[in-house]
C-alpha cells in the first residue's frame, strides 16, 4: 500500500474527444511551440480584448511584419508598451482634467469595459482621452457607444481609421516635430512608420474619421486651417501609428502603437544578464519567456506566446503541479504536458494551443521553481505512446479513490486507459475540520471547528457540547467558506452541541447544496433545454442516480422518474450548479433530505416525503405532539446504525462525492503519492497508463 500524505489542492484538469492520439510528429517535441495568450478563433478557448500592455525591466525591440518584409521601430523609452489594432473605437470623454479622466475610466473597468487613457495635446494643453474598445463595424460601435453612455453618462464620439496624410518625412523625430503644429491647432496629428516594398518611411496622419464624407471635411477644414500641406488620404497597408497613454499618473506615459490589420508586431525583451521575460499586464500581470506577436486573427487582437518547448513545460508543470512536490512526480507531469502539446498539433490555426485549461495551464515564468525545470530538463523530448502513436494526454487533480474508464466520461471506452486505485485521499487529511452543531433554537448547520471550544460536558444523548469561542462566528450550511452560504452569524458564548466532524471541502471530498427542489428543477431544465430534450415536468420528487460505471461515476440519472438527457456522462456533473461552481467529480451521491423510511411493526416500511404532511414528535414525557423541531425546516433522525441524519420537512437535494476532475487518465495527487512511497515517473505513468511506451528522442 502506499504511504498516506498530504498535498496542496490543485487545479481540476482537462477533457477532450480524441481517443487514440495523432500520428506523432517527431520534430515537434523540441521546437519552438505557439501558445495564444488571446484568441478568438470561433472554438476551444474564446478570449480577447481591446488593448494589450506589454512590459520588461530591461525594455523592449519591436518589429513590424507584413507582406512586404520586416523593420525594426525605433527604440521607445520606458518599461511598458500598449498596442492596439487600426480599428473604430470610442472616445468616451475628451478632457484637460486628469482627474475625471480616471473616474470615468474606473467607471468603465468596474462595468467590465476597456477603458484606457490617451494623452494629447489640443492648443497647446494636455488633453487626456478615455478610449474604449475596437469594433469590426459602425453598427457595433454605435451599440456599445449607447450602452457606454447609460454606464456612464457621458457621450462617447466614435472615431475610425481614416486618415490624411499630411507629408513624409526622413525621420520619426521630424514627423514629431510637424505633429505639434497641427496639435496646436486643434487636430488629432500622429507620427507613421510605413513599410513599402520592404522600406522603412515616415509620415505625418491626421484625424480620425469614420466615414470618406467625413475625412472630405476633415481636408477642406485642415486645408484652409494650415496650408501649404499636399493633405492625400492614407492608404498604406502595413503601418505603425505612434501615440501616447498616461500610465498611472497624469505625468508618466508610455508608447502607445496601433498597428494595421494587415501587419503584425513582434517585440522581444532586449538581452540583459538574468531571464529575459516580458510582462502581459492584461493577463494578471504575469511574465513569460520567449517573444511575443501581436496580430489581428479573425478579426480580433491576438497575442502569441513563442518560446523553445522545454521553457514552455517549466510554466506548465510549475501551473499544473507544485514546486516541492516529489521529483518523480513533477517529472511524471513533464510527460503528460509534453504529449499533450505535441497532440495537439496547430489547434487554433495560428497557434498550436493556449495557455487556458481547455488544452493545459501555463502561467508563465513565475511559476518556475528549480525543481520543474530539473524535472522538465530530465525528459527532455519525452512523450507517451500507444501503438506508435501519441496517447491522449489526460490528467486532473484527484482521482477519488478510483480513475475512470472512458466510458464513464466520453461513452466510449479508451485502450489504454482502464480503472486502477488511486490512493489520493491526502488533501482530506490535510483539510480543516468543521463541526456540524445545533443550536439551542434547533437550528442545524457547520462551523469550523477552531471557532469552537468544549466544555467537557455531553447531553442525555452522549453528544458533546461547547460553546463559540470568537465573536461574529458564520454558521454555514456546509463544511467551507467558498461553496456553502451562512446561514446566521453566532457571539462568543454561543452553546452548540457537536452532532459530527467531516473534513472542509477538498480535492478529494466535497460537498454541494443542498439545494431545493425549485432550484435542482431550474438546473436540469436549463441542461434539458440545451440538449433539446423534454422538460421534466412540475415539481422535483425524486433524483436517483439509475447507472454508474466501473469505478462508481455516475452514467444516468432520473429525476421524477425521467432520464437526464445529457451529452456525455461526464456532463452530469455541470448540470448542478451555482453561480458558476459545478460539482467537482461525477463520482458522487444524492441525498434526498427530505426523504425517510419509517420502520413499523412486523417490518413493515413506510416512506415518507417531504411535503406530503407535518411531521410531528412526541417526547418521552409529552402528552401530546409538536412539529419536530419547532419552525426549523431540518430536524434530527437517529438511524438504525447508530447515527444521526439531517432531515428536511421541505424537499431538499445535497451532493456529496469525491474526487475532482473528470477522472480519466493520471490523478497527480496520485502521483505525488507513488512519488513519495518510491515509484519513479515511469512506473506512475505506466500505473495509470496501461500498454503504452515512453519514447524519447
């Protein structure tokens, strides 16, 4: 048997179709791999947005990429640049006061809209600019103008890419130079770097327009404003425009670059004597090895992470797994990270995966630790194949005592992947310990368990008694803060009595609920209603799990009698959910709260339902009934095997279960147990894995 132990929750893994795994391609194991940061490629991971800010301590290259060949800008000052797209946006507000400014901006961010600010001059003062968004059409940034409007109550102007083109120029520095005349007179003027025919020019644009009628009236204004100017409507097809964004403060700026659709940049931090890294303020301001391209892809700006495969997998394994964690298990995720990037092969078109949970995690360098990279440098070009061909890498954090089979969670049974014991129960032995109490009013819920002290004393029914031991202390209604609501706040002093003690939610046991009848209905219609299935009809009675598969998962469930349409098994376990939390695992129970056998003379069996009549008690020493436990909705039953169950009078639905993730393939926690009974990364891999081979190159 292995040894028991303890570990940090990690986050559930992945799920995918393919069963059999692609033609390995032997060289993609240790080129250089695409990892989309932003994307928008109609499948998979869908996820973009207006501006991107890169940043690095020791600054930045940019070149520009097109059709027409490649150039390098002109190095910019500062530690950070913001690129966005040529493309219609909105100018929310337009103003001299810095202040405003940013409450408008704020006003936005906590709405869920860009709002970044643009520095500019107009007569000679700082102005400062509230941009927000890109749009593909006037018609969607007129929608989002009138929705920004009612956010915020300013009037957003739409402004467009079209420009004049107000003469060229030998340097970047000279065009700058121009851009102050046409500033002090009051029109938006920006200096251009222009590729043509693989040639680097510069040039000086003017406006922002939207439509040909407007940019016809722009000239004839400007024309007559500032002569001497041969004003040409801009056509170039790759190009740079280069603005200004305050950053942080009315006095710090950085360089602002809007690039063509056409065109692409490329920007890598320069060399400097530690680890080059580039910093993406948009996402979660983590930095990551390598270089970045920015571009336009279907429409949207992406950016694209490309970096040497092995330094990809040092932020996968430090994402998926945690440092400290025993070397043959960090190992064992090096090869499941690298068979599942080279699977993939080029899955979004201009990128071969992204750093999202639908393919793997990857947070960046600063998940590195010393001990991933051995592990990743260890088995470098490693990969797990079945038959000659690259396995469907398959992981998640913990396995609930027994991994799946296949048909448990697509419907279709995989080769190499049967049920085998998994003894990842350690993070229930790490996890804090709640009590399940009743107050002295009756009312049933949990605490934890070091918000309560004993006072040495049982009740007629030989269960401990204690009292609250902090002030203003949550009684929940299951045992954690995340996924059970208070139901009332207990002072210090407060007397409960200690009906049971159950682990706080973890990777390996969990709890859900319990819900009610309404909102379980709400929960499988919806499901229903997607799977254009029949609604099930009135009120829920009853919810059964009817099949579950080799290793306990669920297969099929009925709800008053009704079978649960689903896609796959494994779907089972999204049905039941709230606010975005979906149950764990499919490897669950359903407790039917408000169900009870009631066992008469001559065995004779009676069920009750909630619902169906008032429950009623008679003490020992009553003359008479009372509803069991006064108003409280739950009350107490003593079970023929000697202990107590919550009962509700109203028809209530709670999940317990284990494991987290679909199940299928390696649990690293149980790997990280193999690891520290001594079972080196193949032997782990090869548990979980049956038939397969480790190639390496």
């Amino acid at each position: 048997m292995w040894k028991k132990w303890m570990g940090k929750v990690l986050t559930a893994g992945l799920i995918t179709t393919m069963l059999l795994g692609g033609q390995m391609p032997v060289e993609a194991k240790s080129k250089d791999i695409r990892v989309a940061l932003f994307v928008d490629a109609g499948t998979g991971y869908r996820g973009v947005v207006p501006s991107i800010t890169l940043t690095s301590e020791s600054g930045m290259d940019v070149t520009i990429s097109s059709q027409e060949g490649s150039e390098k800008l002109p190095d910019m000052d500062g530690d950070a640049v913001r690129f966005r797209l040529d493309q219609l946006h909105l100018i929310v507000t337009e103003t001299a006061d810095w202040n405003h400014a940013q409450r408008v901006a704020q006003q936005l961010s906590q709405r869920k809209y860009e709002g970044t600010i643009q520095k500019v001059n107009r007569n000679g003062q700082p102005t400062y600019q509230v941009v927000s968004g890109t749009f593909g059409t006037y018609q969607a940034a007129s929608n989002q103008a009138q929705t920004v409007a009612q956010a915020t109550g300013q009037r957003p102007v739409i402004k467009g890419p079209l420009r004049l083109e107000a003469g060229k120029y030998r340097s970047l520095r000279e065009a700058e130079n121009w851009k102050q005349t046409f500033e002090d007179a009051g029109y938006a003027a920006y200096p251009v770097l222009i590729q043509d025919g693989g040639r680097e020019e510069y040039s000086l644009w003017v406006g922002d327009e939207v439509s040909n009628e407007a940019l016809q009236a722009l000239k004839r204004k400007v024309s007559s404003d500032i002569p001497g100017f041969s004003y040409q409507q801009a056509n170039a097809s790759s190009y740079v425009i280069f603005k200004q964004d305050a950053y942080g403060s009315a006095r710090d700026t950085i360089s602002k670059l809007v690039f063509s659709p056409t065109s692409k940049l490329i920007a890598e931090p320069k060399r400097s004597r530690g680890v080059e890294v580039l910093g993406v303020v948009e996402r979660d301001q983590r930095t990551y090895r390598g270089k970045m391209e920015l571009s336009s892809y279907k429409g949207f700006l992406t950016l694209v992470n490309e970096l040497s495969m092995e330094e990809y997998l040092y932020g996968v394994v430090g994402s998926e797994m945690a440092p400290g964690w025993p070397l043959e298990a960090l190992k064992a995720q090096a090869v499941l990270a690298r068979t599942r990037a080279v699977s993939l092969g080029n899955k979004y078109g201009i990128a071969n995966l992204s750093d999202t949970v639908y393919e793997q995690a990857y947070y960046g360098y600063g998940k590195e630790s010393a001990d991933i990279r051995e592990a990743v440098d260890d088995t470098k070009g490693e990969v797990i194949t079945y038959r000659g061909k690259v396995v469907e890498s398959l992981y998640y954090s913990n396995a609930g005592g027994m991994t799946a089979d296949g048909r448990e969670v697509w419907g279709n049974s995989v080769p190499y992947l049967r049920p085998v014991e998994s003894e990842d129960y350690g993070p229930m032995v790490q996890a804090n310990r709640w009590y399940q109490v009743s107050l002295a009013d009756g009312k049933l819920g949990y605490v934890r368990s070091d918000l309560v002290q004993e006072t040495g004393f049982t009740n007629e029914m030989g269960l401990r008694e204690a009292i609250v031991s902090t002030d203003n202390t949550n009684l929940r209604s299951g045992p954690s803060t995340a996924f059970h609501r208070v139901l009332s706040t207990l002072p210090y002093g407060a007397a409960i009595t200690i009906l049971a003690e159950e682990a706080e939610e973890n990777a390996y046991s969990w709890t859900r609920g319990p819900y009610t009848a309404e909102e379980v209905a709400g929960m499988i219609n919806t499901s229903q209603d997607k799977n254009k299935a029949p609604r099930i009809p009135g009120a829920i009675q009853s919810l059964e799990v009817t099949e579950r598969g080799p290793s306990g998962r669920v297969i099929e469930m009925e709800a008053n009698g009704q079978t649960i349409v689903v896609s796959s098994p494994d779907s089972h376990r999204s049905i039941f959910q709230q606010g975005g939390s979906t149950l764990r695992s499919t490897k669950f129970d359903v407790e039917q709260m408000g169900s009870i056998v009631i066992l008469g003379a001559n065995g004779k069996q009676v069920r009750y339902q909630a619902g169906a009549g008032n429950v009623q008690a008679v003490g020992v020493n009553d003359y008479y009934s009372q509803s069991a436990n006064g108003y409280n909705d739950q009350f107490l039953l003593y079970t023929g095997n000697g202990e107590w169950r919550t009962v509700s009078k109203s028809p209530l639905y709670l999940f317990r279960g284990t494991g987290f993730g679909h199940g299928l393939g390696v649990s690293q926690y149980g790997a990280k147990a193999m690891a520290e009974s001594g079972y080196d990364y193949e032997e782990i891999l090869q548990h979980y894995y049956q038939d397969v081979a480790i190639e390496r190159p």
